[in-house]
C-alpha cells in the first residue's frame, strides 16, 4: 500500500514535508498535500491540503484546497475549502476561503473574504 | 503515514506520522533489521496462528470425536442396561430351571416305579442328552423284549418275587400321581413367567448392575441363555417323559377285573383236562355265574366274541402296548370298536369255553406278550 500511491498524484496525501530543520525559499507547487514544519519564504501552490506545523514560520503567498495553520504564517491565504487556524496558530494576512474556523487562541490578524460558491457558511470575522 | 530511508545511515529507517492538522509529527528511526525482525516475529505470528488453527480444528474434530463417543456412550449405556435385563432374565430363567429342576428331582425320587439305574441316570445331572425314552419309559420297548424282567422294571420292587408289596404301591396310589400332577402344574406355570419362581431368585437381582460392566457380556449371556434353554427343553423332556409314563402307568391294571378267588396263577400249570404240563397265560378267577366283568382300565374294545377255548372274549387295549383279555364270559356287554371307562362292565362270569367251571380267564399283555398280572391285581387289594 506505500508503493501504490507513487502512481498518480493524491490530493489527499501528504508527500512532501518540509522538516524543522529546513529552510526553503521559492515556490513550493505540489499536487498532493504538503506540510510544513521547518522555515520558508516565497509561495506554496498545492492541489491537497497545506499543513503549517506548530514550530513552523512561513512567510508566503498560499493556495490551497484547505489549510491548517497551527504555526506563524504571514501572506495570503487562498483557501478553496477550509481554512482551520489552530489555537497555536497565528496567521498575519488577507485570506480568501470557503470556510473559516479559528479555534480559541488562535490568531488571524487581516481582512477575510469569502467565497459562495460551495455552501460557505462564514465564521465570526475576527480582527485583533 | 511516509516512510523515509536517511542516507547517511542506510541501515536505519524513519517512520513519520504527519497529522492532518496542526500537531507537531513524530518521527521514529528504526534499524533496517528491526523490520527483518519484525518479519520474522509476523512469520512467526502466522506460522503460530496457523498452528493454532490446526490445533483448533484437530480440537473441533476432538470435540466432535466427543460427542459422538457421547452419544456412543449413551448408546452402550442403554445397551449394557439392556444386557442387564437380559442378565436379569437369565437369572431368573435359571432360578425357573433350577426349580423345575428341583421338582423333577423330587419326582424322580418319590418316584417308586422307577428302576435303580434309571432313577441313578436321571438324577446325575439331569442331562439325558444321551438316554432314550426307553430309559425314563421302559414299559413298552422292555416288555417287548418278552423278558419278566420287563415287568420288574415296571412293577414294585417287591416284584413277582414277594407277591404282597403292601407299602410302597398305596402310597404310590395316594401320593404319586397327585404329587406328579401338581408338578406338572407347577412346571407349566414356571414356563409360563407367572410368580411360582422361589425365593432363591430374588437376591440375584440386587447383583445384576455389578456385572454390567463386563464388555462380553452379551455374548456370554446369550450362550447362557442358549443354555438355559436347551436345559429346559432337557427339562421338559424328562417332564414328557415322566408324564408319558404316568400315563402308561395309569393304563397298567386300576381295579379288579372281577370279584373272585384266584383258582389259578400265571405259568406252567398241570391241564385240568389232560393233566399234562401247559403253559396257563393268564391267571382264573372263581366267581358265581353272572358277576360283572369290569374294564380294569381306560381303554378300546378290540375284540369281541367267541375265541376257540376261550369262549366269549373280550380284548381291550389301553394304550403303551398294554391290552387286557377276559374270557369264558357268559354274555359280553360291549361290541368291538367300543371305548371303555375303567370299571365299565364290559361282560358277564360264565363257563363258556374250554373251561371247568363259572369263572374270569384274565390275561394281561405288554407289546403282546401274556405277562403275569397277579403282581398287579394283587396290590389293588382284590
């Protein structure tokens, strides 16, 4: 079952990890889903899910099917689906989802958006 | 879940477990032979889940090994109980043969008309596998033999020889064919199952269960039983025969031909006529013209009418080869074909006849033969 996912691109799966001990600068484009754990600068393009670990900062432009920040992410988000910032997490940006879920202690710190075209039910529009 | 072989270090390898959501992901670096381990545990694993599996199918067979032993044994049970009654049959069975047993012995001892020899054989072990009927009922094939002694073995132990056994024939008489009917009644009974099994019996019953446990029983029953019967079927021929006998006993003499004197015995005579040496077949009997002549026994009238010398005869046959002759009658009362009563007058005294006189010409006959019937006229007390 580990070598089966190799044949086409999951949107489901992670496949890449940027780890803690990672820095990476540039575009990050992916088909599947990607976490982060380590440092990056310059943009994430992912067909899957963006993961923003806890110790992970990330100052970048993301684009994504859902993201989950629960580290320091400062850029735009472009969610399709949902956009989850945990109680760790603090997004510095303007973003542009679905669905929107800040969980307690969570920080987003920016302009939010939605889009209607799925049944978009917005979340309290948080500023602080 | 990722797997990601370092390669700074081939031999080891890193599993990482990668949340879908904010939490920190955890990493554990595994030598590469902790995995052929693990193989080998899973192989192990299998080839012990396996054996386990054997296991537990050779126990599921056990286990229906077990039940069927169950029902089996459940089967043996009702079996052995069954052996049990059988065996409990067979004792009783036994305790009947050996009462009946008991009863023929007690015939066969009372019995004052049997010789010796024959009591003697019967007696040892009651097992007339080989003996005939000849032994048990020697009236008509001895007396065919045309030897007195034929006569001894039927009659007293007195005999010919001492002309007055007053004992044992009465008593004979008085006990002998009720004490045989009674046992032939018993026996009857016996055979039949009802309640006339001793007491002897019953402890048996208490022993029946303890030997439930042999495994050849059944078999051994069976013999046993085959060989209760066949000692009954021995049994019940002795019985036959003693009844046979009885019967030809009561065809012997039962009461006096006539009322008379004896004038004249049985044997070698001087001739009233000739006074030459002749052969007197039959023993006379003085009585005035007139007096009833009587059957001395059940029997057929197989002749009637007038006999050279003789004069009026009749002739009765009474069965066992025993027949009766009565002569010099002055008139006969009864015709040939006739059935006869004991004590039936058949005919009357008269002097027809080579004949000296109004008297009866008795003759008694086993298988044809004249034998002498003072010995049993003289014990009916005429």
């Amino acid at each position: 079952m580990l070598g089966k996912k190799v044949d086409r691109p999951n949107p489901d799966s992670v496949d890449t990890v940027i780890g803690k001990a990672t820095f990476l600068q540039g575009t990050l484009t992916s088909q599947g889903s990607v976490r982060i754990d380590g440092r990056l600068e310059g943009e994430i393009i992912a067909d899957g899910d963006v993961f923003i670990g806890q110790e992970a900062r990330v100052v970048a432009k993301v684009r994504a099917r859902h993201v989950v920040v629960a580290g320091e992410l400062k850029g735009d988000v472009e969610a399709t689906g949902k956009l989850e910032i945990a109680s760790t997490g603090v997004l510095t940006g303007n973003v542009k989802v679905s669905q929107l879920v800040v969980e307690e202690g969570g920080v987003l710190e920016g302009s939010s958006s939605f889009r209607r075209q799925q049944e978009g039910k917005e979340g309290p529009d948080r500023a602080s | 879940m990722k797997k990601v072989a370092r390669a700074p270090k081939p031999r080891h390898v890193t599993i990482m477990l990668i949340p879908h959501f904010g939490q920190r992901t955890y990493q554990i670096k595994l030598p590469l032979c902790f995995f052929r381990r693990l193989f080998a545990g899973a192989i192990l694993c299998v080839a012990l889940l396996v054996g386990f599996g054997q296991a537990y199918s050779l126990m599921r067979g056990n286990m229906d090994e077990l039940s069927r032993l169950r029902r089996e044994t459940v089967a043996q049970r009702s079996q052995l109980e069954s052996l049990a009654e059988r065996a409990a049959e067979l004792r009783e069975r036994e305790a009947r043969v050996a009462a009946l047993e008991q009863e023929v012995r007690a015939l066969i001892e009372s019995d004052q008309f049997l010789p010796a020899h024959v009591k003697a054989n019967l007696l040892r072990g009651l097992q007339p596998g080989d003996r005939s009927r000849a032994d048990v009922l020697p009236i008509p094939e001895q007396a065919g033999a045309s030897e007195p002694s034929a006569v001894v073995a039927l009659g007293p132990q007195g005999g010919p020889a001492s002309p007055g056994p007053p004992v044992p024939d009465p008593a004979w008489r008085r006990t002998g064919p009720l004490a045989s009917r009674a046992g032939a009644r018993a026996w009857s009974a016996a055979a039949a199952g009802s309640p006339v099994i001793p007491a002897e019996a019953e402890p048996g019953e208490g022993e029946v269960p303890s030997c439930s446990g042999e495994p050849e029983l059944g078999p051994a029953l069976d013999s046993a039983l085959g060989s209760g019967e066949v000692a009954a079927d021995r049994l019940a021929a002795v019985r036959a025969a003693l009844e046979e006998r009885q019967d030809a006993l009561l065809s012997l003499p039962q009461c006096m031909p006539t009322s008379g004197r004896l004038t004249s015995r049985f044997g070698y005579r001087r001739s009233p006529f000739s006074r030459a040496r002749e052969f007197h077949a039959g023993v006379d009997l003085a009585a005035p013209r007139g007096t009833p002549v009587r059957a001395v026994a059940d029997g057929v009238v197989v002749f009637c009418g007038r006999k050279p010398g003789l004069g009026n005869t009749v002739i009765l046959e009474h069965g066992h080869g025993i027949s009766t002759l009565y002569g010099h009658n002055s008139r006969l009362m009864v015709r040939a074909g006739q059935r006869v009563k004991m004590g039936q007058v058949i005919a009357l005294v008269g002097d027809t006849g080579r004949s000296t006189g109004d008297h009866l010409h008795f003759e008694l006959h086993f298988a044809g033969h004249e034998v002498d019937p003072w010995p049993y006229l003289v014990r009916l007390g005429g």
